[in-house]
RNA sequence: ACCCCCGUAGCUCAGUGGAUAGAGCACCGGCCUCCGGAGCCGGGAGCAUGGGUUCGAGUCCCGUCGGGGGUGCCA
C-alpha cells in the first residue's frame, strides 16, 4: 500500500549517497497545505550543513538527480527554505483503487508492527458493583486499540484484571449479608466501608427468594465469606455481559484469587527481599521505591502481617513482564496517577526494564443533557452506570463518542446529541455516508463491483482527493498505535464522510455514461470498504439503510 | 508543599520540530426539473505569559499565572 513512498525515499538515499552522505537518513512528511503536494522531504535541510551546501542549493541538485518512476510520485520543485515537494501519479492513486475492491482485506494493511507483542489491561474494575460510564470509555479506547494493533500485525492481547481476593470480598460479603438479614427481620448495619448500592439489596432479595433464611443460621463469618464470593461472581458475569454486549472481548480475564493461590505475591516479596529493596519499620515491610525513581516508599506487607493491594499488583505486573510482552500498557483512571511512578520503580526494583510499563491515564467524562450536566443514575445518584448509558443512545453512538477526544482530555458526552438523527451528530454524519453509498447500489440495481475497471477515468479532483483521503488510513492507524490514542481514527472517518459528500455532490453516479458510471462505482465501493474498516476499528457498525 | 494533566476561534477540540495554525458546533447567506437536503457551496477570529534551545517552536527545556486531578499500614 505505500509503495511511493518507498519507492521515492530509496530514490532520495540513493541520490544523497551519491553526493556523499554515507548513512542518509530521509524523512517524508505529509505538507499541511495540499497545494504543496503529497509527500515533502527536509532532506536538503538536514544534510545541507555536512555537505557545506546552502539548502536550497543542494535542493536543486537532489531534484535535477532523482530518478523516479513516473507512474508512482513524480517532483513538484523546490519550495520554502528548501523542502523538496512530490505529487502522487493518477495512475498510483487509480491502482489503489483497484487493490482495495479487488483484495478488501488487504486494505490499509502495512505490516508496520508485525512480529510486536502487546498486552492492555483496560476496565479491570472492583467486582463489587455493576461497571459504571468511566469503565464504557475505557472499554471503547481499550478495546479499539486493540483492535488498531492487531490490524497493524501486532500481536496484541486484551486483559482484564478481576480483584476478586482481598479485603473487598469480605466487605462485600457483610454488606450483602446486612441487606439479608434485614429482609428476614434481623436489623444489621452494612459495615464501615462497605457498599450500600441498591444492587445489593436486589441481590439479597433474590438470595431471600431462592434460599429462604438458609443463611441465617450459618456462623456469621463463614456465610459472609460465603455470600461474598457469590456476590463477587455475579458482579463479574454482569461485567462480562455489559461488555460483551459493547462489542468488547477480553483475551484474558486474570484473576487475583488464582495468583493468591499460587502465592504469587511472597514469590514477588522473597524476591524484592533477595534483592535487598525491602526494609522494616514500625512492624510494617517497605519496598525502597525512592531507590527506582518514586517520591516516596510504600507499605507492602502491614505491621498485621498482611500484604497491602500494591503486593499482588506488583506480582500481577511482575507476571505480565515474565510473559513477554514488548509493550505493557495499563489504562487507569485519572484518580491512579501515583501508580506509574510507583508500579514502574517496583519493576525496576524486580530487576526489570521499567520502561516497557506504559501507564495510560483515561481522563474522566461528564455526561450531558442539551448541554446541562446530569446525573443519569437511577440509583440516589451514586453512580452512573455503563448500561444505562448504552441502552439510551446505542452501542454505536456510545463507542463512537468515547473516542472523539484525546485520552488525555476529559470528555463532554451528550446525551441528546448522540441520540440525534441529524448531521450535527458525528457518528450518524458517517453512518449515513455508508448507507447512502449503498443506497446507490440499490437504486442502480447493480451488484457491488468486484473488478476493477476503467479506472483511468478517474481523473475528477474530488475523485482524486478522496482516494487520497482514503489511502491515509495506514498513517492514521499507525499514529493511534504509536500514541495509544485511537482519537484521530474518527477525524478520518469524518474526514472520508465528508470528501465522499463532496464528491457525490460534484460527481454524478448512475447518470454518468456507462464507462465512467462503472469507475466510480468502484470509488464508491473502496470508500465504502474504508469506512467499514474504520468504523469497525472503532467497534461501530456501518448500516447499509438508516 | 510536592506530583501529574490541561491553557489554541464565541463554544468543543485537532495539530509526527517545518511552509500562510485547522475541523466540528453555533451564527449569516446561497443551492432541491439532480443517484438519500441526514447533503453541498460561501462568509470571521486565535497559540495564557516571560525567557531559552536552533536554520526553524503551538510543539522541546526552565520560570510565572490560571483551571482540573492526585498524594493512606484502603482497594
């Protein structure tokens, strides 16, 4: 698919080469301005001082040497202080065109992270409650990287991690236990700390319903351990659920209890301890993190003798180094920004490359009413939940709308304007380019093109400069990858969505003579497996009627 | 006090160290004998601030001001 581009930045080395430059290195940009062609190269700027040459100097002499093959990129003269500027041949642009409908699955593929290992946690929210709207962006962002690294040859793997261990099993189970007996006519306060959603009192209810008083008699502490777990599981299949239900798939749900089992956590302590980072005080083990780069040291072992949440966590990512991973990236909320510091000096501690930890931080988003802030919950306002949000505006509008902004931005989401059926709602101005893309299909009574023909008469410029707006997807992917962001994946698909307008508004279809009519179909099906497979990236359907 | 994120158009936001800083919304004016007007065409203004790095800074470094978040032997 970039097969100019490699064409033309052999044909600049080799050129630099020849002037002497042992080991050139080029770079190719895309110009702001489309008046100043395609691909720009710096490359007189930067090689302008070994030579002792003025830029635009050896400018003039890389544009009069370079041997380039016509059919691909062909120069556009020197410009500037010295950019050298190229434009794209009508024939490569038509030729793209013809790969895209005639091998779809090939389209936008590079290659660019193939042989890479990835792994993402995302979400891995508490199983004690149902997920809320800031576990939805992290889904979306989490699960739309992921989806961007495997299209790009990564190979790329989704985790979420279930705290099912510890002390909120215990509280949670206490807390269900409290809402039971109350039902039974017992009065039990929900414990310090504990959790009081309603979602625990249906529980109960439905534990009164199945099983009667059953649990009352049981010894207090056994049954909450017991309800605890129950509890616990059932959070987590709804978790599964909601998710599953927002087009999200988990390579792996990695449970805390299983590395507890293993004792996975003294195995992390005996090491840190083997290495000389843990130390006493006041009864309670220390892990020397301001040794690795952290502000300050942590508790990881309580002066009751019991480890702190950070212990297992380090044994988690421990874990995640051991399996090989090139890229380690968590996608935490806002409210863990100590923890980068903190889990990276621990690796460091362990004796790992710290900086194969990439520690995200998914900006919080505040939901909106015609512009007014809400509180959705029908819960007393204690916490927004993610299912609400998707059965109002759609899976489609939810996903798309989680990814218009950068990460590291919070976001506005409107309520109202995501459910709109009018262009002023991103994701529908998209949609409806694809449904009316297949519209045409239907109104021509004309099968979907699966050959390329008399592409040559593709020579309008709204036709060129939406194969040009198409063919950018594989830089588009890559910047999401190389970033961690996917946000730029929606401003292509409007992009697209827009030039497609354009073009459909200046460049009649079915009433162009036959041999034109036929080439722009075949536009109009690459654009439309484009926006499939962006929307797709971004886990949006693409209707073919709205 | 310390740490992190953020200050770009009226609003919401894009902008891999490059050329005249861009979109969307909102506002105003055009376009339906025409494949979906859920569309198209046209219209304005802006990098918080002071230094530094260099051929070149919205972008990198330091300071200041302003907004947000974080700093448990909780998870």
């Amino acid at each position: 698919m970039k097969r100019a581009h490699i064409h033309l930045r052999d044909a600049l080395e080799k050129a630099l080469r020849e002037l002497g430059i042992d080991a050139p290195t080029v770079t190719l940009e895309r110009p702001r301005d489309p008046a100043h062609g395609d691909i720009a190269t710096n490359a007189a700027l930067v090689n302008a001082k070994p030579l002792k040459l003025a830029p635009r100097v050896l400018a003039d002499k890389l544009h009069g040497s370079l041997a380039l093959d016509a059919s691909l990129v062909s120069c556009e003269g020197v410009a500037g202080p010295g950019f050298i500027n190229f434009r794209f041949a009508n024939d490569y642009l038509q030729s793209l065109v013809a790969l895209t409908i005639c091998e779809p699955g090939t389209f936008g593929r590079t290659g660019d992270l193939s042989g890479r290992r990835v792994l993402i946690e995302f979400v891995s929210a508490n199983p004690t409650g149902p997920l809320n709207v800031v576990s939805a962006r992290a889904a979306a962002v989490g699960d739309s990287l992921t989806r961007i690294f495997r299209e790009l040859g990564a190979q790329c793997d989704a985790e979420f991690y279930v705290n099912d261990a510890g002390n909120q099993v215990e509280l949670l189970g206490q807390s269900v236990l409290a809402r039971y007996l109350t039902l039974l006519g017992q009065e039990k306060e929900i414990p310090e700390g504990g959790y009081y959603g309603e979602y625990i009192a249906d529980f109960a209810k439905e534990l009164a319903a199945e099983h009667g008083d059953s649990f009352v008699t049981a010894e207090s502490n056994s049954a909450a351990a017991l309800l605890g777990r129950k509890a616990m599981e059932r959070h987590i299949e709804m978790h599964r659920k909601s998710l599953e239900h927002f087009r999200v798939s988990m390579s792996n749900w990695y449970r805390e209890s299983a590395l507890r089992e293993n004792e996975a956590e003294w195995q992390a302590f005996r090491e840190l301890e083997r290495r000389g980072t843990i130390f006493e005080q006041d009864g309670a083990k220390f892990v020397r993190t301001s040794d690795f780069g952290d502000q300050q040291d942590w508790v990881v072992v309580t002066s009751q003798g019991k480890p702190t949440y950070f212990l297992p966590d380090i044994a988690y990512h421990w874990d995640k180094f051991r399996r090989g991973y090139d890229h380690i990236i968590d996608i935490l909320g806002p409210d863990h920004h100590s923890y980068l510091t903190k889990m990276a000096a621990a690796m460091a501690a362990l004796g790992e490359e710290p900086k194969r930890l990439e520690i995200m931080l998914l900006q919080h988003i505040n939901l909106l009413r015609d512009g007014e802030p809400v509180k959705m919950s029908k819960r007393a306002g204690q916490i927004v939940e993610m299912d609400e949000l998707v059965d109002e505006v759609g899976v489609d509008a939810a996903r798309y709308f989680f990814l218009l902004r950068r990460t590291s931005t919070p976001l506005d989401f409107d309520i109202e304007l995501a459910k709109r059926q009018s262009d002023d709602n991103p994701v529908f101005y998209v949609q409806y380019a694809h449904a009316r893309i297949a519209s045409i299909f239907r109104r021509g009574q004309l099968e979907v093109p699966i050959m390329a023909e008399h592409l040559e008469l593709l020579t309008h410029e709204e036709e060129l400069i939406l194969i040009r707006r198409l063919r950018e997807i594989s830089d588009v992917m890559l910047d999401c990858a190389v970033s961690r962001d996917p946000h730029a994946l929606t401003a292509w698909l409007r992009e697209v969505a827009a030039q497609f307008h354009r073009f459909y508004h200046h460049c009649r279809v079915l009433t162009s003579p036959a041999e034109l009519q036929t080439a722009r179909l075949c536009l109009c099906r690459a654009t439309q497996i484009a926006l499939q497979r962006g929307l797709a990236l971004c886990g949006v359907h693409a209707p073919q009627e709205m």
